[in-house]
C-alpha cells in the first residue's frame, strides 16, 4: 500500500508470553524492516475486542495511536 511507517500490534499478556517463546516472531519483525509498536493489553481486554459489538473499540484506540504519532512527528 505505499505505508512505510512503522507496523502496530494489539497483542494480550498471553500472546506476549508466546512470543518471547517463539523465536520467529523476531525474524518476522526483521524482514518487515520497519519498527513495530505493541500496545499490551490484558487478555480479557484482548477478546472483547473480537466481540463484534466493542470491535469500533479497536478502531478507536488504533486510531489514537495514529493522531498521537502525527502530533510526535
């Protein structure tokens, strides 16, 4: 798509645990070249975001990463 800013991840406490298992999720990040930004968010939190009535939650909260790295550049 032309982006290359850096890549953001939602990831809940579980998915945290897997990757610091789990030594292809580094090589992942390395062959996308670009930095990537998690926002850890406990996994009761990380479900309700899959729930199709709070998935505008989601939304809401990538987007306030975007506006708040547009105010930082």
């Amino acid at each position: 798509f032309g982006y290359s800013g850096p890549v953001h991840m939602v990831r809940s406490s579980e998915n945290t645990t897997i990757e610091a298992n789990s030594h292809w999720y580094a090589k992942m990040a390395e062959a996308n070249g670009r930095p990537i930004n998690y926002a850890d968010i406990h996994s009761t939190h990380a479900r309700l975001l899959f729930d199709p009535e709070a998935s505008h939650l989601a939304v809401a909260f990538l987007d306030g990463i975007a506006a708040a790295e547009k105010e930082l550049a």
